[in-house]
C-alpha cells in the first residue's frame, strides 16, 4: 500500500471505529432505559412496532448509499449530479414503501394490539426520512468526509439519548411516545444532513440515475439478503411468539451490536478506500489488512460477552431478563461471522463485484428460512439464534471465497494481513 493512502486509511479507520464505539455505548445505554422502564412485555411491543417499518425502510433504498459511495469516490467532480440523480430515485423508492409498509403493518401486527398498530402505522415515516439519510450519507462517504459523517452518527445517539432520559425524568415514558421520539430524531438528522451537503448543487442526469439504479441494485441483493438474514428471526417471533419472547430476544439482539459495529465501521472504509485503489497488488494488500482486522478485533470483543453473558444480563437489564442468556451466547457467536462478511462484502463492492455478495446473502437467507422453520418450533428464540449462526457462516464462507478469487489469492490469505512496503 502506498505511503500516502496507509496513513489516510488508519487515520479513517480510526475515527470511524471511535464513533462507533461511542455511538454503541451511547445506545448501550438508551437500551438499558427502554428495558427497565417499560419492561418485557411493552419493550417487546415497542420493538414490534419499529421493526416492519425499519425492514421496509431499509429494504427501500436499493442500494442507494453504497452506489452514491461508490460513484462520488470514483468521480468527485460529479458529486452534484450524483446527489440529483439520487434524490429522484429516493423519492420514488421511499413512496412505494411507505404506501405498502402501510398496508403491511396492521396485518402483521394485529394480533398485537390496536395501539401497537397505531404506533407501527406513525413509524411508516421512516422510510423517508431514512431514505434521505442514506443517500446523503452516501455522498459524504465517497468524497471521504469522516469527520462529517460520524459527528452526524454520534449527534444522533446523543439526541435520541436526550429525548429518552426526558421522558424518564417526567415519568412520561411509553411505547407510543418512544415512537415519535425515534421519527424527530431521524427528522432532525435528516437536517442536519441536508446542512453538511448544501454546497453540492444537485443536478438531475437520466444516465447518472439509470447507472446508481443499476450498480445499486445489484449491490441491493446483498443488502437485501444480508437486512432479511438480520430481522427474520425478528420478524418470525414478532408474528408467532409473543412479545415477552420478542422482548427477551430484542435484548439478546443488543449484546452483538459491539461484535458488529467492528465489521460495520470497517466495511464504511474499505469501500471508498479500496475503490480509488486502481493498482491490484496494492488493493489487494489493503484488503486482507482490512479483512485480518476485522476479524482479530470482532474475536476480541465477542469472547468476554460470551463468556460473562449472565452476569452482563443481569448488569444492565436486570434479572427479568436473564432467559434472554443462553440466546445472547449464540447469537454473540455469530455475530463474528456477521461482522467478517461486512467487511468482505465492502471489498466485493470496491472491486466492482456486488452481485458476489449479493449471491452469498441470498444463499445465506435460504438457510434462515430452512433453521428456522425447523428450530424455533422446537427451540423457540434459542434455536432462532442458531438460525441466524447458521446463516451468517454460510454467508461469510461464501463471500471469502468469491473475495479471494477476485483479488487472485488463496482464500487463507484473504486473513492474513499483507506484508507493508514503502
């Protein structure tokens, strides 16, 4: 790797890592409120009524940050007619979602209740507001501005923090008032955004929009499968367990978030990172040192949580939730292979080869549908857990292969960090 982009590169890994470990702990923290002051059943509640419309939110976007990423790092002078040409594609994707995240939500959740569908019903404004998000994150990110995008992340913990200790302090804390503090939270991100990205003029370019759809849609597979693998399990025990089950598994969710955040920051680099890289012998080194870290660091933050799962329960949920233990073992685990497979699916997409991820989460989501039909009638939300192990090693054996190929190594190597050169 060159002497030049090394220091870039750590220096972006660096910041991006800190931010998401003070945004982890941050929301650490907000989980922690939710659980203990509205406690199992209404915690399972609140998640029901957030997830459909997050899954639809985020299944909305086709792409779209990872192709605004993609494109601007590649040709920074042509920021202003990336930005256009995503916004129209925004708004026609986040439309079509809400409308059917509408119709969706009061059939999956109406065994829940008429308030928990009225809540899911106020969430459906996510999907835009996410949308908008996402693609102007998506700018930031290929023209390189770190600093910008994690201050963005961490106001937005610190303001979603705010809004819940608030409602403690005036003992005003329910589900249906959590929900409107999570859409002015993402409203006022979504501001916020706006204001970091307001000297890139938007141009519109029927080109520029047929190219982010096509390369968005392709790295969508991936995205898709991978957000599907993600809240299945979710999804499955929102609709036939019951929300104290739902509950128990939401804070079980909530130990693998610091496994995953390694996987996730490093995945935000390596793409524009390895992307302006045309040299294949140097992209390659910067690839395995990325891969390599992830790895060593996701095995380092995982162990401790497995080992002390109990006690880590107790600590910060309390003993209500203790059933939630052997469940956060497994889903720990797995969560190593989840956050390895960001990390290899960013350099997938960096050398051109979306589709390859992609594939892999498709194969990965045939495997959580197959465990869990077969474990969670006999195991409940324990063998949901080891639906999920089950497809997220599919995935990263997958997609460390199709990597390796790509960048004409032996698979192994892919693990190993490359020898420095100057």
């Amino acid at each position: 790797m060159s002497a030049d982009a090394a220091p870039r590169t750590r220096r972006a890994l660096g910041s991006t890592f800190g931010a998401s470990l003070v945004t982890q702990l941050i929301n650490t923290a907000t989980g922690v409120i939710l659980a203990r002051s509205l406690g199992v059943t209404d915690r399972g509640e609140l998640a029901a009524a957030l997830l459909w419309p997050r899954v639809l939110g985020i299944l909305s976007t086709f792409g779209l940050e990872e192709s605004a990423t993609y494109h601007v790092a590649r040709e920074p002078r042509r920021a202003g007619t990336v930005l256009g040409s995503g916004l129209v594609l925004w708004a026609r994707q986040s439309l079509a979602f809400a409308v059917l995240c509408a119709v969706l939500v009061p059939l999956a959740l109406g065994h829940h209740g008429h308030a928990t569908v009225i809540s899911g019903l106020i969430f459906v404004s996510f999907i835009p507001l996410n949308g908008l998000g996402i693609l102007l994150n998506g700018v930031l990110l290929g023209q390189e501005r770190y600093a910008a995008y994690n201050r963005v992340r961490l106001g937005a913990a610190v303001l979603l923090l705010a809004i819940q200790v608030g409602l403690v302090a005036i003992d005003a804390m329910t589900v249906r008032r959590m929900v409107w503090g999570y859409v002015v939270a993402y409203a006022l991100t979504a501001l916020i955004l706006v204001g970091l990205v307001r000297r890139v003029r938007p141009r519109r370019d029927p080109a520029t929009v047929r190219s982010l759809f096509g390369y968005g849609i392709r790295s969508h597979a991936s995205t898709m499968s991978s957000q599907l693998n993600q809240r299945l399990d979710l999804l499955v025990i929102s609709a036939f367990l019951s929300a104290r089950q739902l509950g128990l598994y939401v804070i079980a969710v909530a130990f693998t978030s610091m496994t995953g955040l390694v996987g996730l920051s490093v995945a935000r680099v390596a793409l524009p990172s390895v992307a302006r890289i045309a040299e294949s012998d140097e992209r390659t080194a910067l690839a395995r040192r990325l891969v390599s870290l992830t790895l060593l660091a996701s095995v380092a933050v995982a162990v401790p949580v497995v080992v002390f799962a109990p006690q880590l329960v107790d600590l910060f949920f309390g003993s209500a939730y203790r059933p939630a233990t052997d469940v956060t073992r497994v889903l720990v685990v797995a969560t190593i292979a989840f956050s390895l497979s960001r990390a290899i699916e960013a350099v997938l997409r960096a050398v051109g080869r979306p589709l390859d991820a992609g594939i892999a989460e498709i194969v990965a989501l045939g495997a959580t549908f197959v465990g869990l039909a077969v474990l969670v009638p006999v195991l409940g939300i324990v063998g949901a857990g080891l639906a999920s192990l089950l497809a997220y090693a599919v995935a990263c054996v997958w997609m460390t292969r199709r990597a390796a190929r790509a960048l004409e190594l032996r698979w192994p190597l892919l693990f190993i960090p490359a020898a420095r050169t100057r």
